[in-house]
C-alpha cells in the first residue's frame, strides 16, 4: 500500500517448523497519495482505515471507503491504490498455518464471503457506534503480541475471530438493506464460491460444481442472480481470467504454460477465451504492463 507504517506487532511462536504467520500494523497516509501500481498479497488481509478516504481495485473490483470502512485481501489477489488520504488505519495480516479460513473460518462463514472471493470485494462501511468494537479488539491484539502470555497463540486466533465476526455482522447488516437475499442465509452460494476458488484450474463446468453441492445448474443460477453475481459460468471463467491475469503479469510462465497450469488442453482455445473478455490478447496484456 502506499500507506506508512506507525508501529508493526508480530505473532512469534518459537518454532523451525510450522512457523504460523500474524502481523498486526498501524498505518497512516499524512498527504494525498497516489500509487497507482500492482501488487499482489502473499498473506490474508483485513485493513480497517478507522478515519480517512480511498480508493482501491482488487482484482476487478473498484471501490472507495469514505471516513472509516474496512475491506480483505486474500493471497495472491491483485491489490492498487488508486488514491487515499489516511490519518489513521490498521492492517491485520496471516497466513493459514496461524488461522486456515476454509476449515476454521467456515464456522463463522468468513470463506467465500470475507476471503477467497474474487468476484465481489466485501467493503464495509463502519459507522461511529461500531468503532469502538473494532478499536477494543485491535487494543486486546496490541496487548497480547507486546506481552505474550500462556495460550498466547489461541488467544489471538480468539480476537481475530472476534474482528472477523463483528465485520460479518456489519456486512450481513448493510446486505440486508440492498438486497433482497443476504450472503449469510445462502450458505450454497458461499460454498460454491470457495469451490471454484479451489478448483477453477481442473473444473470448467457448472455441470461439475452444481453436482458437489447436490443442486442443479438452473437453481445455482437463480441463487446467484438473486446476490448480484452473474451467471455461474461466468464467474467460472471471471476465476480463470483473474488468474489469468495475474500469471501474465507476475510470472515469466509462455502463454502455453500459462494455458496448461489453468487446465485448457488446447492453448490457442485459451487465448480465444482470454482474448473474448478481456478484449486484448493473452501477448497484448503482457505487454502493456
């Protein structure tokens, strides 16, 4: 980001092996600031800018956080400022050795809504009343990680939880006042975002994910409509051109490799997709940056 770190906290476990990943950073942006480059995030992220203004693309997705709002990042995303003005933020950053989002995050349905969702980025909005939740929690986090206790690890994959579940609160609650069915009350959808996430790169079919989540193409696709996505090949394919993407920009992989590392047998059916959406080719892209 172009934001300036204030003061940095890390989780330190002592151990050579399954050495877990948790940062927690102040930041702040004294002057308007503009960094208009890619980057991509190696770790999960949620950033909570308490008071300031910015705007930000994941991926595909553009949006703008006026006064304080939050938003996530999960690795390998596509992350740029595009512009902001920060007197005040934090960023929470981990990997899944310290807090696996697919399995322990599916019990407060952070997966698919929160992180691993390319399709949609979860911005939201915190208002004064709801401040002072999220600043209680980041204190108890600065706290422990300055004076490690026993449990130390638990106890901060317990105040992650705890940020994570009052952010789905007020994103289950800002979702109710725009759309008629919320992501919460729909776990199938939720499940078969985190699907594609995982398998985009063997299954190209709707026929494939709607037979691991026992419903039909035609019934997945009206649970879709009825959230804002488009079709469910769509956003198979939206996956695949994210990805795309990004290996056309952050690796040196040919395109035929890049074709083959995203299941296509046959490269030049690849480069028709690729070409069809994005409307450059998959050389053209590369090369303009």
């Amino acid at each position: 980001m172009a934001l300036v770190t204030e003061k940095k906290y890390a989780f330190e476990n002592g151990l050579k092996r399954a050495k877990a990943f948790f940062e927690l950073t102040s930041l702040r942006v004294d002057t308007y600031c503009v960094a208009n480059r890619d980057e991509v995030s190696s770790h999960f992220k949620v950033i909570w800018i308490e008071d300031g203004t910015g705007t930000y693309l994941v991926d595909t997705n553009e949006f703008s956080v006026e006064g304080s709002g939050l938003f996530t990042l999960s690795p390998g995303q596509i992350f740029c400022v595009k512009s902001e003005k920060i007197k005040k933020a934090y960023q929470i950053e981990f990997d899944s050795e310290f807090y696996c989002v697919e399995s322990h995050g599916k019990e407060i349905a952070c997966n698919g809504l929160l992180f691993n969702n390319v399709h949609q980025a979860s911005v939201i909005s915190v208002g004064e009343a709801d401040k002072p939740i999220f600043e209680i929690i980041l204190n108890q986090m600065i706290s422990e990680l300055e004076n490690k206790g026993l449990s130390h690890k638990e106890l901060l994959i317990s105040y992650l939880r705890m940020f994570l579940i009052h952010a789905l609160r007020l994103l289950e609650k800002q979702e109710s006042e725009t759309l008629p069915v919320t992501h919460q009350s729909n776990q199938q959808v939720q499940d078969f975002i985190a699907l594609v996430d995982k398998q985009f790169k063997n299954e190209h079919t709707v026929k494939g994910y709607a037979e691991q989540l026992f419903i039909s193409p035609k019934s997945l696709a009206k649970k879709l409509h009825a959230l804002g996505y488009p079709t469910p090949l769509q956003l198979i394919q939206d996956r695949i051109l994210i990805e795309a993407k990004r290996l056309l920009k952050f690796s040196q992989m040919s395109i035929k490799e890049i074709a083959f590392e995203l299941g296509f047998e046959d490269p030049a059916y690849f480069s028709r997709l690729f070409s069809k959406n994005v409307e450059l080719s998959p050389a053209a892209y590369r090369k303009q940056g």
